[in-house]
C-alpha cells in the first residue's frame, strides 16, 4: 500500500510535466491539423497500443455493456468534451494562457465534490487558495493579461476551456468512483479509445477530414502527443487518481502552466505581458495556500446497496 501510495506521488509528478509541455505540441500540430481530428487520432491511436499493453500483460478487458457504456461516457466527458475544448481553444489561445486557463481545475473539483454524497469538503484557507488561483485566472482575459490575443474569440475560446475542465473533473469523479474491477490500463485504454472514436466521427462529420495533413513538425507533435500525452501521461494520471484524492490530485492543473509558459515563451515566441505574469503568480499563491492546508471529508452519507447497484 505504502509503495503503490509512492508510485502514485511518481505518476503524479509525469502529468505535471508531461502535460504541462502538451499543450505546446498542441499549439505546433494545429499549424496543419484541425482540432477534432487531431484530438481523436491522437486518443484513438494512443487507446489501443494502452489495450494492446493491457491484453499482452493478461488483464481482463471488460465487455459487459453497462462497463462498456460507462467507460464511454467517462471518455466523452474527459477526451470528447475536455481535451477537445484545449485544442479547439488553442487555435485563438497562446499555449501558455490555455494551460493557465485550465488551472481552475482545481475549483471545479471542489465544487463537484461538494455536491457528491460523503464528499471531500475543504476548509476556509484551501476555499481562499482556490479564489484566489482562479482570481488569477481572470485576470487572464483582460486585455492587458492576455495581450495581443485578446478577442472576441479568445473570450469565447477561454469560456470554452472553463466547460471542458469541467467535463474533465465530472469525468474524472465518474472514473474513480463508478467503475470497478477493471484494470487500470484496460480501463485508461477504453476511455481513449472511446473519447477518440467519438471525436472523430464528429470531425470527418463535419468535413475536417481534407484538412488532416501532415508535415514533419506536426507529426512530430502529433506523435509527441500520442506517445507521451496519451500512452504514458494519461495511464499515469489513472494510476495516480486510483490512489490519490481527486482535490490534490488536481492540483497538477497548477504546476502545468509553468511548464507551458515557459516553453510558449522560450520556442513559439509567445509574449509575456506584466499583467499575465502578475496572474501566474496569484495562482501560484493560491495553491501555496491549497497545499498548506488540510482537507476534510464531510460526514458520510450511508449509500443503501441497490443505489450503489444503480450508480455503477
């Protein structure tokens, strides 16, 4: 227990650095590759090498519908709707903002939690932390924090990635706590797999399809994403929420846009004003405050067997 507890720690530090340097290989792939196929190829690629992994190690992959369904549903919530909105967004958003944009993650969780029977709740200096990150955040959206960028489709841009972090943590709640006994590759690997298919039919739908090409850059980036972004940091943020709290597990939506920034600063040229600086150090000092301060659980809700039934 205590080793798997260490290894978690080990996973979560993958996603914040992995994912803190995807959202610059995004910015790079959309030069040549529309957002919705670009996300499905990725996940759908990156969901069956995870199976492939999964069936070569002897796990049991699921088959039984209600499974099937739920994992679908939790890939929808997490691919379909919140890594699509990043990607979508990133096409008017500087990487860098992006990954400060997301960084309300933290928020949502702990809204989500608050409504979920026997919960976690957080006491008032975790509650100020959060404020405060995502005080920082607005200030994002003024002209001054975002700079050259500001729009009107960078406000509707920065809209949409507050819905997909959003989706992101419901779905990430669902996946810890509705889906049982599958193993976790397997069950990473579906979630891709299923949040890939169903963003790709939308995009050959709506015409994206002549506008997949590649050069070398992009699939270099596409590539990047799959392997890295997909194969190795998603199945690490599984295992990682498998054996962390979900309210500091993401805290990684934190540490990830230090990384973004500086690499949107240090490789695509993207400006630094004083004012989205100032923005990353008020959510930074927000999750001083998130980390210095102790969470509690409310007080349990008993869950009679039947409604345990009907939720999973």
């Amino acid at each position: 227990m205590k080793h798997e507890r260490h290894l978690a720690y080990v996973a979560f530090a993958a996603v914040c650095i992995i994912w803190g340097t995807t959202y610059l290989a995004i910015r790079i792939a959309l030069e040549t590759l529309p957002p919705l196929l670009l996300t499905g190829s990725r996940f759908v690629t990156s969901g069956l090498i995870m199976l492939a992994i999964s069936k070569f190690r002897g796990d049991r992959i699921p088959r039984d519908a209600r499974t099937l369904g739920n994992l679908a549903l939790i890939g929808f919530l997490m691919v379909g709707v919140g890594n699509l909105a990043v990607v979508w967004a990133e096409q008017w958003v500087p990487s860098g903002l992006a990954a400060l944009l997301v960084a309300t993650a933290p928020f949502w969780m702990a809204i989500i939690e608050a409504f979920r029977s026997g919960g976690e709740r957080v006491d008032l200096r975790s509650g100020i932390g959060m404020l405060v990150g995502f005080g920082g955040v607005a200030l994002l959206v003024t002209p001054g924090g975002s700079g050259a960028a500001w729009s009107v489709p960078f406000i509707i841009a920065a809209l949409a990635v507050q819905v997909g972090s959003f989706c992101w943590q419901l779905g990430a709640m669902r996946g810890k706590y509705h889906v049982r006994n599958v193993p976790l590759l397997a069950s990473a690997g579906l979630q891709m797999f299923f949040g890939g298919v169903i963003v790709t039919v939308i995009g050959l739908a709506i015409g994206e399809g002549p506008r997949f090409v590649f050069n070398p850059r992009t699939f270099a980036a596409l590539a990047y994403l799959t392997l890295f972004g997909g194969v190795i940091a998603y199945s690490a943020y599984v295992f990682a929420l498998a054996h962390m709290r979900t309210t500091h597990l993401s805290l990684y939506a934190y540490v990830n846009p230090v990384v973004a920034v500086f690499l949107g600063w240090l490789i695509l040229d993207e400006p630094l004003t004083w004012l989205s600086i100032m923005a990353m150090v008020v959510i930074l000092g927000g999750v001083a405050l998130v980390q210095s301060s102790g969470w509690k659980k409310t007080t349990p809700v008993v869950i009679e067997p039947e409604e345990v039934e009907k939720a999973a």
